[in-house]
C-alpha cells in the first residue's frame, strides 16, 4: 500500500503535482516582476498618470458633492463617495484568476500540457499588466486617504466577503464569455462589454443610484456590483458588521452563485461543444 505522501494521480505523486504547480506559479510571478522593473520609464510615466487620475475622480467628486443625495451614507462626501467605488471596482478587477479571452486563443496550447487547464489560466493571469493594476490600486488608496480623507478598512471580514462574491460574480462573466467565443468563433465579448458599459451608470460607483429615474433604479437592484458597491461602503468606510447587511448581503450570494453556475456550465458545452465539431482553434 502506497504512503500517504506518494499517493499517485495520473502517474505522478500528488507531491510531485503540487510542488510542480507551485514552482510554475513562483516562476511566472518572478518574471513578471523582473518585467515590471525593469521597464523604468513606462512604469514611471504609469505612475504620474495614475496619480493624476486618482486626483481627477476625486476633483469630479467635489464638483457633484452638491447634487449628491449621500443622505446617511458611510461616505460622507463626494470625494470620498467617487474614489471609494472606483476603488472596489479595482478590488474586484484585481481577484479574477481567468481572463474573458483566455480560451479563444490559448486553450489550443495549454490543454494537452501536464497541467490543468484552469491553473493555468491562472498563472497566464500573473502578468505585468497584473502588476500595472496592483500599483494604480496602491496608487488610488493613497490619493484617497492622503487628499480627500477615504480611510477603507481593507482588513474587515464583512469587506472582504463583500469583494469576495464580486469577484465571484465577475469569474462568472468571464467563464460565460469565454463559451461564448468558443461557441461563437467571435473575436468581441458582449457579455463583458455590457456589464463594464453599465457597471458606472447602474451600480452605484460614480453616483448614489437614488438619482437615477425610476425605472432604471429597478436595474440597479438586478445588477450585482450595485450590492458590492452598497455593502462594501457600509462595511469597508461606515464599520458596520456583517450581520447587519442583512438581506442585501443574501441577494448578493445568490446572484454572484447564479452567475457562476451559468459561467461554468456555458464553458461547459462551449468546449465539449468545439471539442466534437473538431473547432477548437479558429
């Protein structure tokens, strides 16, 4: 009988497996980031340019604090209110582990390799522009606190659940545009595209959803980042606790699993789907 540590799985000890699997992931962190420095001047202008951004969403929040209805709101003013969801947008940009266009182009060259697919994903997600977004979201954090007095309590349990089933929605999205292209043949991404297009209009970041009219507060209420955006705020600036989201945080949880589950099982048959017609790669 085999020792627990030499358990074998596909012909290779699990031990094996996982120090493999850990010494690709540290391999393509270290390039990455020999990439990243070593690019001085790129990296300096994207640096001036973040912190030039950062400043304009927080001027564009003074300049809408008058016309802003915050009412009791954890944000306290419009700065506070712009840069703190332009902000948790990036949280959420920042946790996906699959790219919408990972398996148009990719899963031809990395299926066959010994290691799995989604890991890889994965570790193809580890490149300099991962790090570009690690720095603008350091970037923003600092503007926030520094000139317009956003404190966000990155550490709170309840904050990072909240940011947690955003991010879940959103590997969701991209899992279901992934199937669609393979499906699809098709170079664009609209399920992606919409969300991104009414992510800023509907879900709160840039504006209380109170000032849209009506009927389009009611597609705020069916869009999931609206619940990251609320929750995060109450949560991650106005120190409420995770008991006391209450409803809200429910509705989050079943639309972020709902988007999953749809995300998983459109790859599904996108890819068994290819794999039978032979249509793979295109």
């Amino acid at each position: 009988m085999s020792k627990p540590d030499t358990v074998r799985l596909n012909g290779a000890s699990v031990r094996f497996k996982m120090g493999a699997y850990a010494l690709l992931l540290l391999e393509t962190f270290k390039a990455s980031a020999q990439e990243y420095f070593s690019i001085k001047s790129r990296g300096v202008m994207k640096i001036v340019g973040t912190v030039m951004e950062a400043a304009v969403f927080g001027f564009i929040g003074l300049a809408m604090g008058h016309i802003m209805n915050l009412g009791t709101g954890p944000a306290t003013s419009g700065p506070q209110f712009v840069l703190s969801g332009v902000i948790m947008g990036k949280l959420v940009g920042l946790g996906q582990i699959i790219q919408p266009f990972f398996f148009r182009g990719n899963y031809t060259s990395y299926h066959n390799t010994p290691f799995n697919t989604y890991f890889m994903c994965f570790v193809k997600n580890f490149d300099i522009n991962y790090f570009f977004r690690i720095v603008e979201l350091a970037i923003y954090l600092s503007v926030a606190w520094v000139f317009f007095d956003l404190k966000l309590n990155l550490v709170s349990p309840g904050f990072l659940l909240v940011i947690a089933f955003g991010v879940v929605f959103q590997l969701g999205l991209n899992l279901f545009a992934n199937g669609w292209m393979v499906v699809t043949k098709h170079g664009g991404d609209p399920i992606n595209w919409f969300y991104d297009s009414t992510r800023r209009l509907f879900s709160g970041e840039l504006f209380p959803t109170t000032l849209l009219p009506g009927f389009l507060v009611f597609v705020s209420r069916a869009h999931p980042q609206t619940y990251v955006n609320t929750l995060a705020r109450r949560v991650g600036i106005g120190h409420e606790s995770l008991a006391s989201l209450g409803e809200d945080c429910l509705v989050l949880v079943i639309l972020s699993s709902l988007f999953l589950t749809l995300g998983c099982l459109m790859l599904r048959y996108g890819l068994a789907d290819a794999k039978r017609k032979g249509t793979l790669k295109w």
